[in-house]
C-alpha cells in the first residue's frame, strides 16, 4: 500500500499586474492590499514590518511637526503622493497645505500641495528612501526632503531643499541630537526623545502631550 497522499496546502494569491503595470488609481480599486503599499514605477511595493526605532520616529516627527506647523499648513502619515499615473509613494510623514484636505474619504494629496516629504530608512527601503524616491519628489517639485537614518538607536535627520532650476535636491543640514530649522517654518526638535527611555531630554516621549 503506497504512501497516503497528503494535501497541498493553498497558494496565496498574489495580485498579477496588468500589461504596462498598475496605475495609481488602483490602489484605491485593489482589494485587500496589505497596509502601507505603494506604487513605485507602476509596480506594487509591499512594506515589511517596521521596528520600534521606526514607529516611534514616525511619532515624535509627526507630533512635533503639528505643534510647530502655522494654521495653513498640516501634518499626515499613511497618506500617499498621486506623483503622476505609474507613481504613487507613501511618505512616513509630510506637510501639505491645508486647503488640500478635502475630507476624511481623501487617500492622496497631489505633489504641488506637498510640502515636505520624510522619509525614516528602514532596512527593506534604503534604496527606495535614499534614491528612487528623492528623485521622484524632486522631479515633482515638493521644495523640502528630510532623510531620516538610525545611528546609535537615534535618528540623524539629512535635510534637503529643492534647487528649482535643475529640480534636485541639494543638503542644507545634518542633525544629530538636536534638529532646528527654518524652513519650511520654524522647528526645533529634541530628537533624543525618540526613545521614552532616555530622560535626558528636554521634550517629552513622543507619544506625550
């Protein structure tokens, strides 16, 4: 008597692109798309699980980047740019002009409404977050860039502002510890308090109010 045949367990099912790809409307039509996907030059980009360092950088940028931001501009994450048709990123955090918000239904705001764009490098995003992805912003004028990388288990924050004329982004800044500028309006951020743990800084734990 031969061996009892065991059953195959089931394949997922994976979304199969369309010829010439998905456009950014789809990602409104796709059904059950996991958290955080993107369009990237008409593919999908799935984001893996992200790490505390990561959340927690999310929060003290978005928190702090509300206090300080002027009555005509707002704060957003897990929102995405409609760049163009194949492109369609999702910033970990952004400031747009708050005569873009159209209501609690919007999914994307468009690149002239953006900005700033941030973005935290996590270890399955570093090219898209340290190349692709600054390139397309630039090329779609959003005027400030912040990169935001871990050293130390604190955030580094590399501060680019548009060069209009060629569309690119030039650095203006490197920060450690301590994060304060200008533009796009004034901030200043104890980027020690990322960690609830560290009380030496002057802030509270970003998730505090």
């Amino acid at each position: 008597m031969g061996a009892p045949i065991m059953p195959v367990p089931p394949q997922p099912e994976w979304p199969r692109p369309p010829v010439g790809g998905y456009t950014a409307d789809d990602l409104d039509r796709l059904p059950n798309l996991p958290p955080h996907t993107e369009l990237i030059d008409g593919s999908l980009v799935f984001v893996s699980p992200q790490t505390a360092f990561h959340t927690l950088t999310v929060r003290l940028l978005e928190n702090r980047l509300t206090r300080a931001a002027p009555p005509d501009l707002m704060t957003f994450r897990e929102m995405t740019i409609a760049i163009d048709a194949r492109n369609r990123p999702e910033p970990d955090v952004m400031v747009v002009r708050s005569d873009a918000f159209t209501g609690l239904a919007q999914t994307a705001f468009q690149p002239a409404d953006v900005v700033l764009a941030i973005e935290v490098v996590s270890a399955d995003s570093e090219a898209r977050d340290r190349e692709s992805k600054p390139l397309k912003y630039a090329a779609a004028g959003i005027p400030h860039f912040w990169r935001v990388e871990e050293a130390r288990g604190l955030p580094v924050v590399y501060v680019f502002e548009l060069e209009p004329a060629r569309r690119t982004y030039a650095v203006t800044g490197i920060y450690h510890e301590r994060l304060k500028v200008a533009v796009p309006f004034p901030v200043e951020i104890d980027l020690t308090a990322v960690d609830p743990r560290q009380r030496g800084g002057t802030e509270a734990a970003p998730d505090a109010e």
